[in-house]
C-alpha cells in the first residue's frame, strides 16, 4: 500500500506540473502538429483522387488503356515512332523476397519507344546477378536488357558508382536516363507518363515518385511505413516539389554527359545519397523538381523486416543530413535537422502527459490521497487529454484515407495485376510506430551526427565536410540482409552458387505466378 502511495502521489505531481503554462503549450503544439499532418494528408488525397478522376473520366470516353495515357490517340503507331529512347538504370544489391516481381514490372513496361534496361552490381558474386541473368534470358528476344558490372567504389557510395556506371554505358542516342531502386514495382505505364510530362516541360530538371509501403504485420515495418507518410506530402503535390526520392528519378541524359552543374562530378567525388545531391544541385541552380500525381508505387516490405533493420534503416535515413555539398546546402540540412528532432519529440511528448492525465482520472476514486483527488477534480489535464486523442483520431482517419486513395490509384494504374488491399492494416500498430518512430528520430539523428559513419549492406562510410572520405569493406562481419527487402547481399566468394540458392530462387520464380498476401 505504502508503494501505491507514493505513486498517488507522484501522479498528482505530475498531473499539477502538466498543467503548467509549458506544459500546456506543449500539449496544444502536439494538437497542432496532429491537424497540421492530417491536412496535408487531405491534400495530398485530393491530388491524387483527381488522377482517379481523370482516368474514370478518360475511361467514359472510350480510353480503356486510360491507364497507359490520357488520350488515346498517343498510342497510335506514328506517335510511338517519335517517342524518344530512355534508359532505365537500376543498382542492384542482393536478390530478396520481392525483386522477381518488382523487376518483371519493370521489363515489361509498356512504353512504346526505344527502350533500354542496366543492371548494374558490383561484382558477378552479388546474388542479384544471378537472378537477372535468368530473368534476362526468359525476356531475351522482347527485352532490350544487359547486365553492367561496377566494380567497388572507391570515392562515392556502391549506389552512386553503380548509377554512374549504368550511365557510361547507355545509349548514345538515350534522351533521358530513369534511374529505379530494385524494391521499385513500376505500373506498365509509369515510364511513357513520365517521359510525357519531360517531353511537355523541357524545364523539368527531374522528375521523381514516391513508394506507397505495404507493412508485413510486423511492427518495424509500420514504423517504416509511419516513418514514410509525412514524406508522401511533398510528393502529392501534382507538379512543382521540393523534394526528391532516389528510388525514382528520371533525368536528361545530356545532363550526365555534360556534367551539367557538377552532376556527375559531385555525385562520383565524395558523394553518399544521391538523391539528396542532386536536389541540393536543383535547389542551387534553381532548377525545377516536378512530382506527376501518378508516380506513386506500392512497395510490400518484407515478411520477416525485424525491428532492428527497422533502426538500421532510420539511422540510414538520418545520416543523410550528414552529407552536403555546399554551404548553404549545409545549413539547410541543420535546418532539417533540428525541426525535424523538435517536431518528432514535440509530437511524443503530449502523449505521455495525456496518459497522466487519464491515469490520475482513473485512479482517483480508488484512493484516499487528497492532492490525487485534487489533481483529478481539475478541468485542465481531462480537457488537454480529450483534444489529444479528437486530433490523434482525426490525424489516423486522413492518413487511413490517403492510404486508401493511393491504394485505389495503384489498382487503377496496374488493372492486369493482382489488386492491392487496405485490409491487412493493422490501425492499433500504426498509431504505435507513429510513437516509436517520433521518439526514435531524434535518437538516430544525433546518433549520425556524432558518429559520422554508417553501415550500409555490409560498407562501413566515413564523411569529412560532408563526402565520404572512408569506405571500409565489412563483408565477412557485416549484416546478411538489406533492411526493407530482407534480401540476402553476398553469394559465395568463388564459382557458381550452389544447389540449394538455385533451389531458392526457382521456389522464388514459381511463387512469383501464386500471389501472396503482401504480393497484393
């Protein structure tokens, strides 16, 4: 008894101190940052939903290829003839759960000019080439598809020395290069919209997308699909953005054989996150950044994606505000930083105080303590905890709806695949990775900017002012798996791989055709 004593009245001085001007202010901020990003979910809805629209619309006029583009005219053969050639280039690391079906998504597309596919790895050892090399060989006499080996980086990231690599060998006659992550399940008709809209706006320096994650049921992938919704904002916008996801980006070619800007010499000299390098150049030289409202892709995560590749991820995720390649790039990366760790904490700490709040208020008529009684008996912490949970409810509904509409988009713009579905959310642990991924944000952030290095697939980067100065091999004691695909990234050192990695991927390749629930 004398321990629930001393909690009564622990809970009462809590309660009095969460009703202070501070806490208060802080508990009306949390309500704030709730709405605010329920908003923008709104918005970001209503972008998309006029795409559905459009094609709903496209499809009451008789366009049943609505899907492909917006008129149909544009797929008669003398519009096809004058498309112009693109090149997809895409470094691969590892061969995981997903990539046979992200990657038939991709060498299927149905764009109708000239088309080319790299695939870049870093050595014939990485599992990736293996994989590739069938699915190349099934698409042999359809596909216009070939295999680039990189070699090691010596003065950028594996990433960035693959893309760069893809880029040397493409087409002399290639007017623009698509550059896709390998988790990257592109809809057949992604590439003719994109090269669309650069045909339409010449000024467009780069056009991007952003994935829609499909969480696995465990809850370091909810984290990693709370941790991406706030980001999807910026990239709902149906044209002008700010923002710039490497998992798809599609540029003019002449841009990299020109080294316009320094693309290709600030990417190879130091550089570790290409995306943010390149829309640091577009923001230096004012360049535009364009976002069409149909570049969303669904992205299942892995099936067995633990929490502690959740944490790698994030800490990835932060240490990209470690990396600059200018000043001004340099301040505007602290500026990230710091909203972002206040807004993250900002955001966690009114639920603690709301628990208090309606702890006190449950316990009160079960004790005799007076100052219990008295912190209960006060207006203040049940209104502050009443407008938290209204906001965290209205936050929850606009970020259900927004997932629901990106779903939709998704099925409309890939009708021959299997659809995919909302169903298998789980709500409970999406509120709980929008906790423990705010509260973990901060942790990471700090983490990278002390630390200055990062482990990424088994490479351990240093940076100095900002560019990798270090790159060290870790290949006998470093992870196994990527983070989102759980894709195994080394092969054996010598010969081919063995019986049972062929038996895998042939059970990989049969399960391909047998759509599974995060398939979907």
């Amino acid at each position: 008894m004398a321990g629930l004593e001393v909690l009564d009245v622990v809970l009462a001085s809590l309660s009095r101190a969460f009703c202070s001007p501070l806490a208060v202010f802080v508990q009306i901020q949390g309500c704030f940052i709730c709405l605010t990003l329920a908003i923008g979910w709104a918005f970001a809805a209503s972008v998309r939903n006029k795409a559905i629209r459009r094609m709903k619309k496209s499809i009451d006029n008789g366009n049943s290829f609505a899907f492909l583009c917006d008129d149909i005219n544009d797929l008669e053969h003398s519009a096809q003839l004058k498309l112009p050639g693109v090149s997809v280039v895409m470094p691969l690391k590892g061969f995981g759960e997903h990539n046979m079906q992200n990657w038939r998504s991709q060498v299927t597309s149905l764009y109708g000019g000239p088309l080319e596919f790299l695939f870049v790895v870093e050595s014939t050892e990485d599992p990736a080439y293996h994989a590739i090399s069938k699915l190349i060989s099934d698409f042999q006499d359809n596909v216009n598809a070939k295999i680039v080996v990189a070699g090691l980086s010596s003065t950028c990231s594996q990433k960035i020395h693959n893309q760069l690599a893809g880029v040397e060998k493409m087409n002399k006659d290639t007017k623009y290069v698509l550059f896709l992550d390998d988790d990257v399940r592109l809809h057949p008709g992604t590439i003719g919209a994109l090269t669309a809209e650069m045909e339409k706006k010449p000024e467009i320096f780069i056009q991007t997308g952003y994935p829609l994650d499909l969480p696995s049921g465990s809850l370091g992938s909810y984290c990693i699909y709370e941790y991406h919704m706030p980001c999807s904002m910026g990239f709902a916008t149906g044209g002008k953005t700010f923002f710039l996801w490497g998992g798809c980006m599609m540029m003019h070619a002449d841009d990299f054989r020109k080294d316009l800007y320094g693309v290709v010499s600030r990417l190879r000299d130091g550089g570790y996150s290409d995306d943010m390098t390149l829309a640091a150049i577009a923001e230096e030289h004012k360049r535009l950044i364009s976002s069409p409202p149909v570049a969303v892709f669904p992205h299942p995560l892995a099936s067995d994606l633990s929490f502690s590749r959740y944490w790698n991820y994030l800490m990835k995720q932060t240490f990209v505000l470690e990396s600059y390649v200018s000043k001004v790039n340099w301040w505007m990366n602290r500026a990230l930083f710091s909203s972002h760790c206040y807004l993250s904490w900002g955001f966690c700490w009114p639920y603690f105080m709301a628990t208090v709040h309606i702890v006190v208020a449950l316990r009160a008529p079960c004790t005799s303590e007076i100052s219990l009684k008295e912190a209960a008996a006060s207006s203040c912490g049940s209104l502050l905890a009443s407008c938290l949970v209204i906001c965290t409810l209205v936050e929850l509904i606009s970020m259900w709806n927004l997932t629901k509409v990106e779903i939709h988009l998704c099925n409309q713009l890939s009708p021959e695949g299997p659809p995919v579905s909302l169903g298998s959310f789980n709500w409970g642990l999406v509120f709980l990775s929008m906790l423990v991924d705010n509260f973990l944000y901060p942790i990471s952030a700090f983490r990278s900017h002390f630390s200055q290095c990062i482990n990424w697939s088994g490479i351990r980067y240093y940076l100095k002012d900002g560019k990798i100065s270090k790159i060290e091999r870790l290949k006998e004691n470093g992870s196994k798996y990527t983070d989102l695909g759980g894709k195994h990234l080394y092969g054996k050192r010598t010969g081919p791989p063995t019986k049972s990695f062929l038996s895998s991927l042939c059970r990989r390749l049969v399960q391909w055709h047998q759509p599974k629930k995060f398939d979907i």
